[in-house]
C-alpha cells in the first residue's frame, strides 16, 4: 500500500485531473464523468464513466507492462483514481487504425469497415487551439519536440501497444478499429505510455453483433447520439474484467 497525500491540481483536461502528491515520483489521476467530443463543442456528464473507464485503464495498463511495454501507470485507488508516475507529455497524439473509420473516411476514400493491413499509424499534434491537426514528417520534424530516434522508439511502442491490445480484445470478442495514445517522458528521459486507455480512446466493436450501431461500445455512442454510453462501457469493463486479475491496489 502507498501511502501519500493529495497535493495541488496539476492539470485539468476535459477527461481527467492530475493532481501532485507529497512525494515527487507519484502523481494522482482523477477520472471524471465530463464527456466531450468534436474538440469540445458537445458536452455532458455520464455518471460512472469516470469509474468505468479508470478500472478499464488501470488493467489494459497492467496487460502492457505484462507484455514489456513501459507505461505511467503505478496502481488503482479510489474506484475512479489512480496512482502514476510524472512524465513530460509529448504532444503528438498517436493513432492506430485497424479498421478504416472516423475521420479517416472523412479525409480519404476510404470506405468505413475496410480492414487495413498493415495497420495505419497517424500522429497528430496534439492541441486543441489548433484542432489537433495531421502531422507530415516535415512538419513533426519542424515542431522539434522529439528526435529522429525518439520518434523511432514512440512509434515502435505504439505499434507494440496495438499487437497487445488488438490479441487481447480478440480474446474478448472485441474488435479493435483503432485507438489513440499519448506517450511522455519519465524523470529519467524514459518514453512510456501515459494518459488514458479506455473506450473513450479506443474504437470497439461487439464482433457478436452484426448491426453497425448496435455493435459500437465506444465514444462514438456518445459522438452518434446513440444513447446506452455508459451501458456500452460497463460490458467492455466486464469483459476486461473477465479475462484480468484484479488490479493492483492501494487501497
Ligand atoms: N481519439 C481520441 N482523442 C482525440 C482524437 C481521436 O481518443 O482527440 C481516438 C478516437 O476515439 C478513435 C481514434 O482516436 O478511437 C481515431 O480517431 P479519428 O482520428 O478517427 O477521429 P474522430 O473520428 O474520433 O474525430
């Protein structure tokens, strides 16, 4: 058990807060039950998702270091809290599709449900001022927030993290169409994957169920107006929950 006290709010994004502790390598991640999407034009609170999609979190992390990918996370608290390790977010958003959807059909003429192979990585610069815009190699490069060889290992995690999840949602009955991670640097220049892993970061189709909305148990019941947002998360934490082991807990 870690023992610690709560310290001042660090940060507060549209999903989460962060908050300091008294001991400089532990900082406290709150999950919150604010929903939004499209850059935060649509808004609102789904009681339990904050809950929902910490408990998902907190075990997808442990399935990663079970699989020798580094991440933030150290153990669950509160049911919607948990304990990481303070990094430096890069700000590039990392993406994996599997399967063609979202804003890639948008962009592209690309039918929705086409299966992609290999797997598509997009990196996108992560800032909402500027609506989180597709990054060119030019461009990433222009930024200057990583090397070429940091960019390497980033790349190299995040298609590590597809293989591990897209093999266990498989095990689940779950299709995994795509995701989004965000990685940062540890004290000691380490990159690890930070952030969240949940369904509000993860695209999730039942592959039990034909209907093409019916089948989604991701945010994109929320983007759609589908309704049944917090049902959809409750199935994928009770399947997640079916295949893991408890996760490691403070309390
Ligand atoms: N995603 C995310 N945060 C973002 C943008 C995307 O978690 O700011 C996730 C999204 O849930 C999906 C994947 O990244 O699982 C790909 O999203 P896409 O680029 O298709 O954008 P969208 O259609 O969601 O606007």
């Amino acid at each position: 058990m870690t023992h610690y006290t709560l310290g001042a709010l660090l940060y507060e994004g549209k999903a989460k807060r962060v908050f300091a502790t008294d001991q400089s390598d532990l900082v406290a991640v709150e999950y919150k039950d604010d929903a939004t999407a499209f850059n935060a034009l649509k808004k609102a609170q789904l009681a339990g998702k904050g809950e929902l999609n910490c408990q998902i979190s907190a075990r997808l992390f442990e399935l990663l270091e079970r699989d020798g990918i580094p991440t933030h996370y150290l153990e669950l608290q509160e049911p919607n809290w948990m304990l990481v390790r303070p990094v430096t977010i890069v700000p590039v958003e990392v993406v994996i599709r599997n399967t063609a959807f979202g804003s890639l059909c948008k962009q592209m003429p690309i039918e929705p449900g086409t299966p992609l192979d290999p797997p598509l990585l997009d990196l996108y610069y992560k800032d909402d001022a500027f609506g989180d815009p597709l990054l060119t190699d030019a461009r990433l490069e222009r930024l200057g927030v990583l090397t070429l060889a940091q960019r390497q290992e980033l790349e190299r995690l995040a298609v590590a993290v597809n293989a591990s999840l897209r093999r266990f949602f498989d095990g689940i009955g779950l299709q995994l169409v795509d995701f989004k991670i965000e990685l940062g640097f540890t004290a000691d220049g380490t990159l690890v994957v930070a952030d969240e892993i949940s369904p509000d970061t993860c695209r999730l189709w039942d592959q039990q169920v034909s209907d093409a909305s019916d089948r989604i148990l991701d945010k994109d019941r929320f983007r759609q107006d589908l309704g049944g947002v917090v049902e959809a998360y409750g199935e994928v934490l009770k399947r997640v929950q079916g295949a893991c082991h408890a996760p490691r807990s403070g309390k």
